[in-house]
C-alpha cells in the first residue's frame, strides 16, 4: 500500500519481477478490494499470488513510533511478520523507510553480533555499481557499528554483485591515516588488523563514491545520507540542465536527436530505478526498501535484489565473517594478555 | 608558490585579476629567479606588483604541525604575515590546505566570539551560486559552532553575491524537526530564536545542496567536506560519461557538433575554477585558498572573492551579527531568571 502511487506500482513491479524470475511467489498485504483488480490485469501473476487483506496500513507521515504502537496488522507489520514467521523470505516495501525501519528492528531483532542495523543500496559509478552503508538507519556511529557495517557490505557485495574479495573503505576527509575522527581512525584500525574476506583498503573520500574506486563505501548513517541525496542531487541537477540546454535552440534540438541512443543509454545507467531496492542489513529476516517514487520496473529491481539475498544466504555469509572477526579479536586480547 | 602547476597559474592568474580590478595590487611572496620572468611576461603587472623574494616554501605533503614549526619565512607564512601586519588586506594561495589553515589559524588567531573558524565556498546550483561552510576545517562541531558558521555563512552571501536577508539552512538526514543528531537540534533551536539579519528556514537535505533551495548550507566540516567532494565526484563523472557518449558514434558525434554552445554554457556553470576560492573565515585577517588544480582564471576568481571580501567588510558584518546574538542570548537568560 506504500510508495507515492501505491498497489497499482507494486503489482505492476511484480509482473516485471516474475518474468524475470519465474519462481518467485507472492504474499501481498493490504487492500484486496485495490489489489485483486490490479492482479487480474497481468495473467502472468495468476498462480504465484496470495492476497492477505488488511484495511490497516502505515501512512507516509506517520512517525516510527506510532506505526511501531498501532501498525502491528498493518500490511507492512504483516509482511514482516510473515517474515518471522518463515512464510517468506523477504519483505518488500516502498512504504514509509522510518516506519518500516522502527517495526523491522522491533519484530525481527537484530542478528547476532551486529549491534545495529544498516540501511544499503547500489549506487551506480563511472565504471558500474558501488555498495555504500549506513545510508541513514543510524545517525550517530562507533568505531564497532562501522566495523559490522563493513562486514555487512563486503557479504552484500560477495551476494548481489558476485564479488569474491570486494574491496571496502571507509569514507572520510582524506586518505590519509591522520585525517578524520577517532572514531573512524579506531574502526580503520580494526579492519586493517582483522582477517576477513575483503580487500581492505582504508579511507576514501567524497570523489571516490562516483569514481567506484571501492566496491564497498562504509559510513555513519549521517554522512551517508547527506553523500546519497547529494549525488542523486547533483546528478538530477545536470541531468534538467542538459535537457534545458538541449532544447534551448533549433540547433541543439537538432544536436539532441542525432545523440539521442547515446544519451539515453547514459540516463538509463543513472536512473534510480535500476538500483532500486534499499536493504535493511543485520536483521533476522530480510526487508527491502524501494524508493517512494520508483517506477514499476524500479520495484522490480528491488524484488531482484530480495530474491538475490535470500538465495545466496547473505545472513549465512554475515554471521560467519562476525565469528571470524570475533575469533581474531580474542586472539588478539589472548596476546597481549600472555 | 604552490598549487599543482606553481607560481604561472598564479601570476598568469594576477594578471586576469587584474583586468578585472583595476585597483588591485599585489605583494608576490617567493622564488624571485621564478616569479620576476613571469610578471614581466604580463605587462598589465608592471606596475602593481612588489616580489619579496624567499627560498622557503611548504610541500604539498607537509603535515600542519611541520609546516607551523618550519614555515613562519616560507612563502605562505609571509603572505599571512602580510595580512596580520596590514600590509595586504587578503592573502590567497594555492598551496597545501592543512598547511594554509593551520598556520592562518595560528599566525591571525580568531576573531572575538568565534570559537573555530571555518572553510566557506561558492557552490554551482541549478539557479545560481550557494554558500556552503564548513569544508573540512573542523571534523567534528558543537551547536554553537555552527551557530557561529551560520553568522559567518550569512555574511559571505551577503558580502559576495549581495543577498540583504539570505536564507539559511542547516544540513540535516531529513526536514522535520525530530530528525538529526542532539548537536543539530540544539543549532536549529538557537538559530530559530535568535534574531539575525537572515532567513533562517531550518534543515535542508543533500538534494537542497544543488537544488539551491537556500542561499547558506551550514554544516560540520566532515560532513561539509563529504558532501562537497560527492558533488563534485558526481558532476565528473556524467561529463565524462556525457563525453563518451557523445563520441560513441558518428551520429553522436554530429549531434554534439550541433549542441556544441549548449552544452558549453552549461559546462562553464559547473566549471569548478568559476566558483573557486575558499574562504578561511572567522580569523583577524582574510585568507583565501584557491583549488590547487585551478587554471589561471581560476586563480583570478579567487582573487576576486578577496577583493570582494576585503572591500564589503566582511568582519565588520560578522562581528556585529555575532554581538546582536549574544546580545540575544543574554537577554534570554536574564528573562528566564526572571
């Protein structure tokens, strides 16, 4: 029921989904009345759909905290549930995130280890697609929390892009080791020292995010947002100031259709929508977040990423990489205690 | 002496000034057996330019600490020296920032009721030019540092782009009041009863940066710093990207032939070295610090924000706002001890 249009994007998003995933199947919460209608209109979902009616959802303004007091039976609390309860894999909402957020941590807890959850997504770069975490779940951050945000990123990397050893770093005001807070200098003392299965490689600045000289960008949930929205900013910025000067005489309208196949192809490598799809990491279960405003095929992308997720074992790949990590640091204590 | 290329772009730089401000003079600060065959090279320099000549420069990989220890005869310490003694009204350099900051910071102390001085610029948003502070001079900052950053911020627009009440916003992960860490909301809360000759309009998002939603973004210097190297980071890569695109075919080289002035005016409004010269503010003395990659007009632009500055009194503005807000604060305490 979320997002800025509602159903009709999210069964449309299904559709597209299911073709491009045959066996994925459906549990979808919220209004049948709204819903059963839409579903009908694409054959192709006829046999992988269950309507769950509730005449209950979580609005766009309310806070996290009423939706967590009387959301529970909303359709978001409910595809959480089902969540917890192993009926699905996976959540999908384009729902309100600080809602979402609030009643994903509430219901599902936090995996062991990981002391706080982290919102990531893709982001795309000069030479393909980035992780970047926190991208705004935690305002305030310790040197652990960006610790268990790389380890989480480096198994996002490993799951959705296939990534062997992906190389992860931390985002800050200069490469160099003396540059940042303590709390950064700490956490980059930790990764540089632990044996995990990333390539480590220290700090990275604001340059570096659109560059994809990492492929992994761990941050606070601060940073991280402000970077986010800046990026999307800018790029949407350039993107209304070529289309105004693009249509600014007869020769540029000219100059427009003979480039257009090639700047088509560079809108689509930026479109949000095709890295639609948010992940709430360090759960017990999985939700994702898809933009409010993304298209039918933004939402299936973030379907993909789920299914992604949910069959490559990324909670497997965390918890194991967490012992590692915790493994190595009780030798170390061991160490310097003998 | 400083910058990537060294002392060309800055007299090549001087020497654009110059045409564009007839009354400027200059004070060259280092290597004479460099610097005198340049300025002879530009006869418009003849005779406004004084060379006082020293061997002494700081390294682009000098630490602060080092170059503060070593750097007072260098040719950044002199051109600071200069300022502090009112022999130049603003000193502008190309060279190492740490370096620039700490030996400003040092040598001009801060001004009266400002705590830390802070690293302001003009940004490009699609409909004009924003202030935003700090840039990286403090990583981590109280509320009433940016308190103080706002004050300074404010005076910069108004000084510079010639705004009477500019709008100011605070840089924050969302626009409601709950949003943000303690240190932000304690900013927006003095901001909003304090009485300054600003619009204040609260927080702003990474997209207001480049929306150029408000005239004055405040925020810490981490944060700041991120944010303005993503900008930039991204505002690179889709020219490249546009670039590549647009001689990917011949088609597409036939349609950029045509777009051509479009395309062009549009580059020239992101173009970096038309919004450089960052601005040290808050000290007893006006430093400027020029993009060590800027061209010579880059280098001229900077000049002219010192000029601007050093002839609309800047200080005089900022230490008056500053009185008016302590005025303020003090009358609050007296009511609430009432």
């Amino acid at each position: 029921m979320g997002g800025d249009i509602g159903p009709q994007v999210v069964i449309e998003g299904a559709s597209i989904a299911r073709e491009r995933l045959p066996d994925v199947k459906f549990l979808i919460f919220g209004d049948e009345t709204k819903i059963a209608p839409l579903v009908t209109k694409y054959p192709i979902l006829k046999d992988c759909c269950e309507i769950h009616h509730t005449d209950k959802f979580v609005s766009a303004e309310e806070k996290p905290g009423q939706a967590l007091r009387r959301g529970r039976d909303s359709s978001m609390g409910l595809s959480i549930q089902a969540v917890k309860d192993g009926k699905a894999r996976s959540a999908v909402s384009a729902g309100n995130t600080g809602a979402l957020m609030a009643m994903s941590k509430f219901m599902l807890r936090t995996m062991p280890g990981i002391d706080r959850p982290a919102l990531a997504s893709l982001l795309p770069t000069s030479c393909g697609e980035s992780v970047m975490l926190d991208l705004g779940a935690n305002v305030e951050c310790g040197a652990n929390n960006l610790v268990q945000f790389a380890i989480m990123g480096a198994a996002f990397s490993r799951t959705v892009l296939g990534l062997a050893t992906p190389s992860v770093a931390l985002l800050n005001v200069g490469v160099e080791e003396l540059k940042g807070n303590e709390i950064i200098k700490n956490a980059d003392k930790m990764l540089r020292d632990a044996n995990l299965p990333m390539d480590y490689v220290g700090f990275t600045e604001g340059h570096g995010l659109a560059n994809g000289e990492v492929d992994v960008v761990v941050t606070d949930g601060f940073t991280g947002n402000v970077a986010l929205k800046t990026a999307e900013g800018t790029a949407r910025m350039i993107a209304g100031m070529l289309k105004s000067a693009l249509s600014d005489s007869v020769f540029s309208k000219i100059g427009y259709l003979f480039a257009k196949p090639a700047l088509m192809s560079l809108k689509n490598h930026l479109d949000p929508n095709n890295h639609n799809g948010a992940v709430f990491m360090g759960l017990n279960g999985l939700v994702i977040k898809s933009h409010g405003s993304a298209s039918a095929s933004g939402f299936a992308s973030a379907i993909g990423v789920a299914a992604d997720m949910a069959s490559n074992d990324l909670a497997g790949k965390i918890t194991k990489d967490l012992q590692r990590f915790e493994k190595h640091e009780g030798d170390e204590i061991e160490d310097k205690t003998i």
